[in-house]
C-alpha cells in the first residue's frame, strides 16, 4: 500500500540555517540576551503557564500571513451566504470556497491547515516538556491535550485522514506518515478523557479565565468527536454530562449571545477571545505591522460594505468590506419557521433596513442577495472609538455555545433510541426562541433537530460540516456546486503534498 508522508518545512529551514550560521563569521555566533533555550524553558509554574496561554494565542491566527479564517473557510462552502466582497477578484481564496471552484492551493485552507498544526505544536511542548510536579502543572498539561485534540478534530473532520504529531520529531523524522481518521479519533478521545480528569469546571476559573477550556469543555468536545463517528450512546453519555454539570445554561435572550456583555458568559462553553485595546494601525499601515491577533479584522471584512449600507437611526451595526451576504434561502427559513427573535439578530432584508431608517443604495453589487447579516456584524459598540475603529474589533469566535451542546445531545439521544430526551434537548433550544415545543417523533423528529441546528447556529461555521456529516451536502448544496466524493474532505494543501510527498484526498 502507498503511504503518503508529510515534509515539516520549517523545521527542516531551521536546520539549514543553523548550518549556513556555523559557517559563518564568529560575529554571527552570539547569544540572545532575554531569550531561552527549549533546555531552559518549561521548568517552572510561570514558565507552564505561559506556554499553555501560547496554545490559545493560535486560535487567533486567522490574519496571520494571510487572509485564512477557519471561520470563513467552513462557512463559504454552506448554503448560508455568499462570498461578496468587492468583486470576484477580491479575495479569492475565499471566492472560490463559496463557489467550489478553490483547490489544494487555496490560501484559507491551507492557512486552516497550518493554524491547526501551529497549535498542535505548542500543545505538544507543554505535554511533553513541563514536569507535571504538582497539581497545578498537571491542570495545564490537560489544557495542552484538550487544546491538542481540538486542533486534530478541526483537521479530521475539514481533511480526513491526517498526519498524527505527539511530539516534536527528530530530523530524521521530518517525514511524518498520514493516518486514518479513526487512529487520529482514537488519539482526540484519549486526550480528552484524560483532560476531563484533571481540568477544573468552568466556575472554578477566575472572570479573567473564562476563555480557557474546562472539564465542560472537553466533554462536549468528546460528546462531539463521537457524534461525528455516529457513536450515539458514547456522545450522549458525554453531552449529558455538560448538561448535568448545571455549569451552563442558555441566556434568557438569543441576542445576549452576540453582545460583548454576553461573551463568555453562561451559555459558553469555549470562545476565542479579541480584545479592541491592542490591534490595528492605520498609521503604521497594518498589513506591514506583524499582523496582530489580539483584535478580530475578520469582523471588519465582514461588514455590510460601506457606500452601499447605511445604518438606521440608533443601529450600531455600521459599514465594513462587504463580506459573507445572508442568502435568500437562509432567510426564508426563519420566516417559514415563523422565528422571529432569531432572525433578527442573524439577518435583514433590505426593506427591513429602510423600514428602519437605514439604505442600501448600491446596485449590482457583487454577490449581494438583498440580506445583511447581522450575527458576527460591525457593532460600533464592540471596536475602539479610541484607536482605529474600524479595524480594531473585540468580537469573540463562539466555537460551542450550551446550545450547540443541547442540540448534538438532542441528536445523539434521537439516535440512541431515546427520543423523549432528544425532545427535552430540543425544546429547550425552542422555549429561548420564543417558539412553540414540538411532539414530533420518527423522522419528522429529526428534520426538527435538522432545522433547528440551521437556525439557532446559522453563520456559527457548523451547517456546512453538519450537511457532509449527514450526507445532505450533495442535495443541500449540488446546485451550488458541491461533488459527492470530492468535496466532503477539503484537499490537502499542495505545498505539503508536492514537498512532503504527501498523498491527497480523492478526486482532488
């Protein structure tokens, strides 16, 4: 059988700079006051720690070289919105995701990729290098793991089979064989069980660590790793758990989700967290200024396009570049679904912003089907009036709220064969929604949870994902251009493939 392999370039540039540096004047041979060796870092609590805040610090990378959210890369490929954006020049890596016609060279997956194998990295240094000691050591190194088999469930479940990395490997190592999902699944679930045993509940954390993951977190993280295996009663048990915990509950209001207030909050589970006080500079020309993390551009990118959109009287959602435009079809399932509560904070239509005050007032405008979304938008209230505005947003990624929980324990339950908690689960989501609870049973039962999941989690970064898993994607998405076969697993980025001899994905 062929193996495939992958060719961990940077490691292996580091070692050919080493040796172009030994060959050099003794001048270039000099110590770096300030900084320490991989020898002399990890010995101590302080030096645990920050390591670990450095495996969160990742998550961040979604402007790191480029123009590459996961977010987006999981998104453009739904039946949720389009691309937009100036034209179909205007960032293409994310045109073509919207409409299928991306390929192993496209940026946002290989930025997706690499994200990914960034944070297994300095995951996998905290794992193997801090002495667990004492209990708080300990703590952290299960930080490390659960943070570890989040990053390798983003990549089984976008790629498929891929390479497994525990440690940092030798240079004669360099060459890393691909493995099957179900060994990369095998290795997520033992990380997480093994997390779930030492990480603190949610309460347990101060105000200012609310973003860190919890034992609530590596539970439905685990719950979720098995509903994706369709291990019903295994994702059941462990979605159950968060919900027994009575550490989570859902806000009063859908809409306390999506404000600043409410980051963080009961409702969840694992955010990644901006802040709007470091960011951005115009002055200093941001593309040039190392590309900071702290504050999410992607908001701004992702904002109804300013000469087109103007706000109704009192709206904070203001102007950005024009990306991610509802669809029709997204629209037309909160109407028919007769939820309003959501769909206000998750969309508009153009005669709802001009019965509001406000006006579009392009036309033509690329990729633009006549809805503005409103989740993830340009809030003036959540950027810095202070620094730059516009490019400075404190917009929190969601990557599981007690929702998004209740609603796979639905569907684990559903499929497990016990269908009045599956009920339970499902009309709680209902209840916050302000719609009536349903007694479906069978099949009507699951379309319900179907729906549910398309309209409480819209523009989340799920349906895409949720419609392969489900075997819809080809029904839901072949107008649009989806290929059974081809595109349930993103491609394997060319640049590991050609390099690294690294086998790809079919039809790719």
């Amino acid at each position: 059988m062929k193996k495939n392999y992958i060719k961990i370039w940077a490691m292996g540039m580091l070692s050919a700079l080493t040796v172009l540096a030994s060959c050099s004047d003794d001048y270039l041979d000099k110590e770096i006051y300030g900084r320490k060796s991989t020898e002399e870092f990890y010995k101590t609590d302080q030096d645990a720690f920050r390591a670990t805040i450095a495996v969160y610090d990742i998550l961040q990378y979604h402007y790191n070289t480029g123009w590459s959210s996961n977010y987006l890369v999981k998104t453009l490929p739904s039946d949720e919105g389009t691309a937009g954006g100036g034209g179909s020049g205007d960032q293409p890596q994310y045109q073509n995701l919207d409409d299928y016609t991306y390929d192993s060279q496209n940026g946002g997956v290989l930025g997706t990729w690499r994200m990914a194998y960034f944070g297994i990295f300095r995951a996998n240094k905290v794992i193997n290098l801090v002495e667990p000691e004492n209990d708080f050591r300990k703590a952290l190194i299960a930080e490390a793991k659960a943070l570890r088999a989040y990053n390798y469930f983003e990549l089984v479940s976008m790629f498929g089979d891929v390479p497994l990395l525990l440690a940092e490997p030798d240079q004669s190592e360099y060459e890393q064989e691909r493995v099957a999902s179900n060994i990369v699944y095998d290795q997520i679930e033992k990380d997480l069980r093994e997390a779930i045993e030492l990480l603190p509940l949610k309460s347990e954390y101060s105000a200012a660590d609310q973003f860190r993951v919890s034992k609530g977190t590596a539970q439905a993280l685990l719950g979720k790793a098995y509903l994706y295996q369709q291990q019903w009663d295994s994702a059941a048990y462990f979605l159950d758990a968060v919900i027994a915990s009575n550490e989570y509950d859902l806000h009063d209001n859908y809409a306390d989700n999506w404000t600043e207030a409410g980051e963080l909050g009961k409702e969840s589970v694992f955010e990644v967290q901006f802040v709007s006080s470091v960011g951005y500079d115009w002055g200093n020309f941001p593309w040039d200024n190392g590309r900071l993390q702290e504050s999410n551009i992607h908001i701004q990118l992702m904002g109804p396009r300013g000469g087109f959109y103007e706000p109704a009287p009192g709206d904070s959602l203001i102007a950005g570049w024009g990306f991610l435009y509802p669809s029709e079809e997204l629209y037309d399932a909160f109407v028919n679904a007769g939820d309003s509560a959501r769909k206000v904070n998750t969309l508009m239509s153009e005669a709802e912003l001009v019965a509001a005050g406000g006006a579009w007032t392009g036309e033509n405008v690329w990729d633009y089907n006549g809805f503005i979304r409103r989740k993830y938008g340009t809030y003036s209230t959540q950027t810095n009036p202070d620094a730059v505005a516009d490019l400075n947003y404190a917009t929190n990624w969601r990557l599981m709220r007690y929702a998004d929980v209740l609603l796979m324990a639905a569907e684990a339950f559903y499929n497990a064969g016990n269908e009045g908690r599956a009920l339970t689960e499902l009309n709680k989501v209902r209840d916050r929604a302000g719609l009536d609870d349903i007694a479906a049973s069978g099949t009507a039962l699951f379309e319900a949870i179907v729906t549910e999941r398309q309209l409480e989690l819209a523009f989340e970064g799920f349906r895409f994902l949720d419609l392969v898993r489900w075997g819809r994607a080809s029904q839901e998405l072949g107008d649009l251009g989806f290929v059974e076969g081809k595109h349930n697993l993103f491609p394997i980025p060319f640049d590991d493939v050609v390099r690294g001899n690294l086998g790809q994905n079919d039809k790719w």
